[in-house]
C-alpha cells in the first residue's frame, strides 16, 4: 500500500488546495473482480450429458411397412427417423435396444449346447437344464415380488408341493407325464389361495417372515411322512418325457430344450402380466404410495391377489414339469437352502426386471452346479457376491445403470445449487419471483461493484477526502463518490443548514414527497467541507457494512 | 402318554425359542433390521463353546459362558456386515434383511466347510440329577433350562430398564433422530444391542445342544420359530413376544398330546395366521393402546 | 470477568436439503457468556442453521468451530452421521417441537440428555438444579412423556438439554405452539440459566419475547443473517422508529 502517489494534474495551474503529491493506493482494476465472479467455478465434465445414441442411415419413415408381430400390429423395434440438418439427410435410430439384447442372449443360451467342451458336457447340460427351471421359477417369483410387491418366500413351498403331489399320483396311479403339469397347476392354485388370504392382511416383510415358516412346515411335513418317501429322501419313479432309449447326449440335449423352452414360456407369461393391464395397475401403486392408487379408484389389491394366484398356478405348472423333468423330487427342494439361493439369484440380478431374473439365474446356476467340485467354498462364494451386491447395488446388477444415474442427478444438482450464488444478492427462489427480472441483473452488477469499491477505501482516500472534499480527485476516491451520488433518492445523506456559512447538520432524504427528511444525528458541523466530509464517512460506513 | 412329560418339555422349548424371540424383537425396534442371521449365530455359538469344552474345560458353566461370548462375538459381526454400512441408505428394511440373508449362508457353510458336516455334542452342562414332584420327573437339563433362560431374560430386560447403555438402547428404540441430538451414536449402540441379542441366541444354542447336536445347519429351525414367536407377538414389543412363546408352548403341547408330533408346525402356524389375520401387527397390538404414534 | 472467547465460529456455511439451498455463506460468530437471539420468520433458515451445527441437514458446506474444534464437514449425504461426536464436542440442541421419547418417562428423559461421563456421574445434583429451574416437573418425574401436555413436554425437552455441560446451547423456538403465559414462563427460565462461559443461542419468531433480555439480535432472511442489533441500539431504534 504504501509507495503509491498520485499527482495532481491541477497543481500546475496553482489551483487552490491542490497538493501535489498525495498518497494513495495501487491501482487495482475494476475488471478482476468481475471476472472472478462471472467465470464458471463448476467442474464440467468433459463428455456431454445428453445420452449418446447411435445414428444408423435409412429413411426411417416407413409408418406402414414395418416389420410387426404377427397378427398385431405392435412394432418389433422401436425407430424413429429423423431429419438432420447438419448432414441434410434423413437418419434413423434405435430408440429402445433391449429387444435386441434379449434376442441375442436367448440364441446364445440356445445355442450353448454346441459350444459346451466335451469332457463338461454332462455337468454344463444337467446344469442348463436346472438353470432353465430355476429361471422359470424365478421369474413367476419376480412376478411375486417385483410386480405384486408381495414379499412371499413360499416359491419353493409351492414348486416342492405341487412336484410332491404329482409324484405321488404319477407313482400310485401311473399318470403319463403329460398329465402331471396341469396336475401339479391345480395344486398350485389351491396352495396359491391358502397363502393368499394371510398376504391381503399383513405388510411387506411380515408376510415373508410368516411364509417362511411356512416353508419349514411344508418341509416337516413332507419329511416325516412315508407316504412322500421319508424313508427314501425323496420320491422317485414319475413318468418322464425323456425318452429313455435315447443316447445319454439325445436325453441330456431334449431336457436341456425342455427347460429352455419352459424358460421361455415364463418370460412370455411375465410380459402378459407385468406388461399389460395387471402390470400397469401395480406400477401405480408402489410399495409406500398405495394412497395415491386407492385415491384413483384403483382396485391394486384384487390385482395384486391376481397376480399372486396366476404366479401360484404357474409356479405349480412347473412343479409338475419338475417331476415330469427329474422322474421325481427330493427333500432338499424345502430346504433354506434352496431358499436362499432362490432369494440370490433374484436380488444378484435385480429386483423388478426379467433380465434380472435370468441373469442372476445364470451367474447362481453356474457357480453352484458347474462348479461344484469347490465343495461349500462355491457358496461361500455366492452368499458374498450376494452380500456385495446388497451393500452396495440399490437395485441388483441391472440397476447400476439406474443407481449411477440417480447419483450424478444428484451430484450435478448440488454444483447447480452451489452454482446459484454468482456474487448475486438474489435467491433462486427471490428471483422467479420478482416482476422484472432486470432487477436480478441489476442486483448482481451492484454487488460486484460494491465488492470492488470495498477494496478501494483505505486511510489515504479517506484522508485524501477530508483534505479537499471538493475538486479533483484521485482514481479510488472518484470511483467511490461517482457511486455514492448515483445512490437512489430514498434513504441518501444530505446537509441540511442550520445557520448559513456556520452550522451544518447531515439529515437523510426520505425520498417520497412531502415526507421531510429524517435527523441523522445531533453533531453540528461548522463548515461546509466538514460536513461533506462527514457524508462522505457515514456512505462510507454504509458501503463496508453491506 | 406322559402328559407333563410332554407339557415340561413344551415350556423348556418355549423358553428357549421365546430367548430368541425377544432377540428379534429388540433388534427390530431399535435398530430397523430384521436379523435372520441367527442360523449362524447359533450354530457359531455351539462351536464355541464345543471348542472350549474339548480344549480348555468341560466344566458346565464354562460351557455356557464361552456359548454366550460366541454368540456376542458372532452377533457383532452381523452388524459390522450388514447395519453398520446400510442402516441410512434407501431401503434398508429390505437390504437389511437380505443382507443378514447372506450372511446366515456364507457363515453356515464356511462353518461346513471347517467343522465338517459331522455333528458335535457338548458336555452336560447341569448335571445328571433328577427331581420327582409328584409323579413327575425333572431331569436336571429341563429345570436347567428353563431357569437359566428366565434368569438370563429377566436379567437383560432388568439391565435394559436400568443402566446407561439401556437407556440409550430404549431411546434408541423410541426415536433414533432425537437420540443422535441427545449424543446416543446409532452405530455404537447397534453393536450393543447386536451383542446382546446374539448373547441371548448363543445361550440359547447352548441350551438346546443339551437335546440336539451341534451341526452347521442346526439353527435353522429355532431361527424359523423364533421368527415366528416374534411374529405373532409382535416384531417390536418385549411383552408381546413373551405371551406369543407361552402360547405357542401350550399350542405344540397339546398338539403332540391331542392329534400327534407331526402337526405341530401346522397346527402353529394355523394359530399364528389366526392370530395375525385379526391383528395384522401380532398380539402386542392389543397391549399398546395407550401409546400415541 | 472470564475472557471472552469464541465458541462458535461459523465461516461461509451453506447447506441445505436436495436441490434446495436454503442457508447461503453465512458468517456467524459467537462469544461466551453471549445470549444471542436469532430472529426470521418461519421457513427462513433458522431451524437448519442449528440443524447444520448438528450436522442433520442433508448436505452442507463450510467451516463450523465450536470451542475451537472443527465439526463443520463438507459432505453430500448421510444426515446425523456424526451428530453424536459433534454433541460430545460440547452441544445441546433443543430441538424444534420437542423431540421426545415417547416411551420414557421424565427422569429418564432427564437422566438421557446427561451424555457425558461427568454428566452421568452427577445427574442427581443436575436434576435437582433442573426442577428448580422447572418446580411443575417435581410432581410428573414418573409419567411417561408421551401422557404429558405440550408446555410440560417443552420443560422436558429444554431440561434434558440442560443437562449435560455444554458450550453452546441452541434453542430453537421455546414458545413454539404454547399459550403465551407457559411461553413466557419458558422464555423466563432460560434467561434465568446460568451460563458462565456457555453461549446460548435462541430462535424464536416473536421478537418482543427476546427483546431487551438478550445480548444481541440478529435477523435471519432467506438464509442469511441480516442486520445485527445489541440490546442497547434495539432500544434506541425502537424509540425512533
């Protein structure tokens, strides 16, 4: 600060009570402190944020002509075409990829059989084929769960029971095994129904703790009595669909297709339902925002029961398909086990999603029956990849994309908020209030000069002020008084005289009509230049104070 | 048919499953999560205190001591795993549940793995006398039990009612946001109360090795009915999961008596439905009126 | 005279819930022996500023000492994570519209806000110098705070901040939902605690309860503190305006 001078250009012309040289303060521009407030402190991140899709060439037009399911008139792929300007051409894009994605996988599963090593073809074919049940089974489970927001762990009782009873009939009265899914459907719906009535009453999660208990019960049920085969672990001796003179890879090969084509038949009874009214009635009333849908006249718990029932008669169907399948069931299928490992394989995948459902299927399936030399290590392995994933995936592997997406919303939306205070003085929510916006600007530019004038009052202009009130003045100290005497009328310092050439008094203008000024203070100044001097301090104060 | 052979026995099962009941019960009301990791914590208490009863001494209360701390220790890893990183993200009741879930696997078969699927047996804890009152016997391991489950119960829900950490536990239970302005951390008090509870369970396996072997997946079933206690007497009230235990005791008493062992869970879990159709949040619906929410 | 000192020293906080900024870079500095009164309307700020000191906001941003220890973290997520480590630095935050434990009757509730060791140690002594302060307590010690009426529920809640040694006590809205005369028998018993080298900090809405009784008025607006008045210059302004 010290060191810096500023000449008057006047004293040359011997004007009077002008020194020569004065103290003053370095230059500092009035342009730093708007670019500092104007730059962008924000981390932009280098990739745009609009979603990236693939433009393909092609007119993309074609509304009539479009390949459709047969006998419907739904389209097959969704694509828009568009008009580009920038190329001048039409282009066209995919807007929703998951068909795609779907087709490719089921191929790949079908066509797994091929590509399966010689020596694992036993262990990989019998596993494909439980994978296929075990996916049929937990997409009526997803059903359950995702769509019904019904929190039931009595899958397992259902297949078990409905696969228990068909053996049964198929072992005492020699049922073909044609028979036995339609069978083992029916007795889904009974048991379906049972456990529906407790599901209407109680919340979410007391409903699986109740079916859980239910689950052992079936089980003790079924392992104390002779009938269902205590004694031999199981019941064996079903009708089967495979034939049984078939090469051992002709019976390993029509069970795998079997499942797959069971598989394939709960995916297209997973579209009915979640795709079409029963799924639209639910997605309306999520867990916590029932009111919402019973406001609405929605009747979400006879759909939710619906759903439930359709799942219990599927989930039956493929008990039956099981024993039809197996030539038989064993005890284990009760066991906590099995549950838990059902509850892995969906939550792995994603609560709510078919994909889910198969997906996780798969990376279970795969660790528990195609690696099973690891002994217990493989579901050691399991239960912490479950683990993982429920500590730190919201929604399962299929919903990362979700998660990650939720996160940078949030991410993005705290820098705006933050973002919000550019040195202005109004608030997001001041501003699209106020009735002209150029206020909003005006408020931010006065900020921002405020802010420079405050750098600029120091001893020296202060000094400089009370030496020669009048008359030519350095850079800072014009820069201040120019500013002070644009100030508004309402509220300004002005002298008021008391007695002329002797007394002085600093009032403060109203700045309506007729309302006469207000006494700032009782202190009398005695000459004109004490008093502009004292104005000049109190704007000043005014100005450090705001 | 002995009838109060049967009866004893249904009250010293009663006692023991209404152990882990309360257990539930606790760790529901006061930290949000539905703890179905007591397979583990069971079958990890039972190796305890078989570890300790081969290696350092047979000696009854030995025993039981070293099942209690294992179950402590097993308790606080559960929620080392799954409160501590979740308890204030979305959904916790869910993950939560799962997550307990996962561990339950991963500990039973890391369990398999090391132990082997052979069952152990531990030593009698409380001797080999019997008491004849009336035309009754009372081997030394049922009167054990039932005293040693109420004293341990009276004794946590008296230290609860008294002590500092209980009082944060309580408050805890009542209103977690206000507990943390009164300085009550969640996370260390969650350990608490984790510790506590599987204590209770690690007792509880201890206490049922008397009658049943010591096996990876031996916790299975008194989890399942546990859970069940809770259930029907309510997932957050004390009172409620006591009167639930007694009853469902008499229930599978006079089952076995009446109509035969092999309907007992039906005839259950008939009476648990009953009960949760006319109280959709179990019997303790009933004893809380005068609560305001 | 015990030299003043800061205990609370807040530099260019700003916090908020979500998207919604509602406290903007504010500055504030309190000394000990301060009875400072924090005056806006309802919505302005004045329950998330205490709220921020806590660290129960959804996020917040800036520099926050008490006694000189920095409890003031930037962080995004995660409400009340360190609540129970910044109280044992030596808060007490007496909540808006009590919060209470519904279960628990009044000497436990009393006994609860006794957080640490020395605290617990004489909670005796401390519970009889709260039921001087509050005498409608001595006869409701057993009740279950959940049966009692809202004035009795505030002396509960205010009590229980009480108790233990803190440096700065943070009372948002004493008179909050009660008839004039219990508010004022509020407002009475906390101008007559003691605070040695303490601060205290209240909100309230009504001004004239504050006024004249505390060290300093400050205004809050939109999230900001807006014009500072010691009890002197109130008195001034309120002749000449």
């Amino acid at each position: 600060m010290s060191g810096s001078t500023w000449r008057n250009p006047l004293f040359i012309w011997g004007a009077k009570g002008a020194a020569e040289e004065l103290p003053s303060n370095p230059h500092s521009s009035h342009q730093d402190i708007w670019r500092k407030t104007r730059e962008s402190k924000t981390k932009l991140l280098p990739v745009g944020r609009l979603r990236y899709y693939y433009k393909w060439p092609g007119h993309g037009s074609r509304t009539w002509r479009r390949l459709r399911y047969w006998p419907t008139r739904r389209r097959v792929l969704h694509i828009r075409g568009e008009y580009n300007p920038k190329i001048l051409r039409r282009e066209k894009t995919i807007v929703d990829k998951r068909p795609i994605w779907w087709v490719l996988g089921l191929l790949a599963l079908a066509a797994a059989p091929l590509f399966t090593p010689l020596d694992l073809q036993n262990t990989a074919m019998t596993a494909g084929a439980t994978f296929g049940i075990y996916a049929a089974i937990n997409l009526c489970w997803m059903l359950v769960i995702g769509t019904a927001s019904i929190y039931s762990l009595a899958t397992y009782a259902i297949v078990g029971t409905a696969a228990f009873c068909t053996a049964w009939l198929s072992i005492k009265l020699g049922l073909p095994w044609w028979m036995l899914p339609p069978i083992g459907a029916a007795v889904g719906l009974i048991f379906g129904t049972i456990i529906a009535l407790p599901a209407t009453r109680l919340d979410g999660f007391y409903y699986a703790l109740l079916t859980l208990g239910l689950n052992e019960l079936c089980r003790v049920y079924f392992l104390t009595s002779k009938e269902f085969g205590s004694a031999t672990g199981g019941l064996y001796g079903a009708d089967t669909y495979v034939p049984q003179g078939a090469s051992q890879l002709g019976q390993l090969l029509i069970g795998y297709y079997a499942c797959f084509a069971l598989m394939l038949l709960a995916l297209l009874l997973y579209r009915l339902v979640n795709g079409r009214r029963l799924g639209r009635i639910l997605r309306m009333a999520p867990e916590k925002r029932e009111a919402f849908a019973e406001a609405t006249g929605v009747n979400f718990r006879q759909a939710r029961i619906r759903v439930f029932i359709i799942s219990s008669v599927a989930l039956g169907f493929i008990g039956g398909f099981y024993t039809a399948n197996f030539r038989g069931v064993a005890f284990s299928i009760f066991s906590f086990e099995t549950v838990l490992l059902g509850l892995a394989m969906l939550v792995i995948g994603g609560i709510g999603r078919a994909e889910g459902a198969v997906v996780g299927t798969l990376v279970v399936v795969f660790f528990d029956k195609v690696l099973i030399s690891l002994g217990p290590i493989r579901l050691i392995i399991i239960g912490a990849i479950m683990l993982g994933v429920v500590l730190y995936l919201r929604n399962g592997l299929f919903g990362i994309k979700a998660q990650f997406r939720a996160w940078r919303d949030k991410k993005k939306s705290e820098r705006r908020s933050t973002r919000a205070e550019k040195g202005g003085e109004m608030l997001p929510e001041e501003a699209t209030e106020a009735h002209d916006k150029d206020t909003v600007y005006w408020r931010r530019y006065d900020k921002m000069q405020r802010d420079y004038l405050k750098t600029l009052v120091t001893p020296e202009v202060i000094e400089e002020h009370r030496s020669s009130p009048l008359g030519q003045h350095s850079e800072p100290l014009e820069r201040l008084l120019l500013y002070f005497r644009r100030q508004p009328q309402v509220d300004k310092y002005a002298i008021t005289v008391v007695e002329p050439f002797k007394a002085y008094r600093i009032v403060a203008l109203s700045g309506h009509r007729g309302v006469a000024p207000r006494v700032v203070e009782d202190k009398v100044y005695a000459s004109t230049a004490e008093a502009y001097h004292g104005v000049f301090l109190r704007r000043v104060q005014d100005l450090l104070e705001s | 048919m002995d009838v109060w052979f049967v009866v004893s026995n249904a009250i010293v099962l009663a006692s023991i499953y209404g152990t882990l009941a309360i257990g539930i019960s606790i760790t529901w009301s006061s930290l949000g999560l539905v703890n179905l990791s007591y397979g583990f914590v069971f079958a990890f208490a039972g190796y305890g205190a078989w570890l300790v009863a081969q290696h350092v001494s047979p000696w009854g209360p030995a025993v039981l001591v070293a099942g209690i701390l294992a179950g402590a220790l097993a308790g606080t890893i559960v929620c080392a795993l799954a409160f501590i990183p979740i308890h204030d993200k979305p959904n916790f009741t869910v993950r939560g549940l799962i997550a307990t879930l996962a561990i339950n696997l991963i500990g039973t078969q890391s369990l398999l793995w090391w132990f082997g699927p052979r069952s152990k047996s531990l030593p009698e804890i409380f001797g080999n006398w019997k008491v004849h009152l009336g035309g009754i016997v009372l081997t030394a391991d049922k009167i054990g039990n039932v005293l040693t489950s109420i004293i341990m119960l009276v004794a946590v829900l008296k230290w609860m009612q008294s002590s500092r950490r209980g009082l944060e536990i309580r408050a805890m239970m009542m209103n977690p946001h206000a507990a943390s302005i009164v300085g009550i951390g969640v996370r260390r008090t969650g350990f608490y109360v984790m510790a506590i509870t599987g204590g209770l369970a690690g007792l509880a396996s201890v206490l049922l090795s008397q009658t049943y072997y010591i096996a990876p997946f031996g916790g299975l079933t008194p989890m399942i009915k546990g859970v069940s206690i809770a259930l029907c007497g309510g997932l957050g009230s004390v009172r409620g999961a006591v009167i639930a235990a007694i009853l469902l005791g008499l229930n599978e008493a006079l089952t076995t008596v009446l109509i035969g062992g092999r309907y007992v869970l039906i005839t259950q879990f008939l009476f648990i439905i009953a009960i949760l159709l006319i109280r959709p949040r179990g019997i303790a619906g009933i004893l809380d009126r005068a609560r305001e929410a | 005279m015990s030299t003043k000192r800061e205990v609370l020293n807040v530099r260019g906080l700003s916090a908020g819930y979500g998207p919604m900024r509602v406290i903007h870079d504010l500055d504030l500095i309190v000394n000990s022996g301060e009875r400072v009164g924090l005056v806006g309307l309802n919505g302005h700020g004045k329950s998330t500023l205490f709220y921020a000191i806590a660290g129960l906001t959804g996020w917040q941003r800036g520099s926050i000492m008490l006694n000189g220890i920095e409890v003031g973290r930037t962080r995004s997520q995660g409400p009340g994570r360190y609540t129970h480590q910044i109280v044992h630095t030596g808060l007490a935050l007496i909540p808006q519209g009590d919060e209470i434990f519904h279960g628990l009757t009044v000497e436990e509730h009393l006994d609860s806000g006794a957080f640490t060791a020395r605290a617990w140690r004489e909670r005796a002594q401390r519970k009889e110098r709260i039921l001087q302060i509050f005498p409608p307590l001595k006869k409701l010690m057993r009740i279950p705070v959940g049966r009692l009426s809202g004035g009795e529920r505030r002396m509960v809640s205010i009590g229980r901040g009480l108790m233990a040694e803190a440096s700065l006590f943070l009372v948002d809205e004493p008179s909050l939902g009660l008839a004039p005369k219990i508010g004022k028998g509020v407002i009475d018993a906390l101008m007559g605690v003691d605070l040695g080298s303490s601060a205290m900090i209240i909100a309230e809405q009504n001004v004239s309860l504050l006024e004249g009784r505390v060290d300093r008025i400050i205004g809050m607006h939109v999230g900001k503190l807006k014009g500072e008045a010691s009890a002197a210059l109130m008195l001034q302004t309120n002749r000449t305006a």
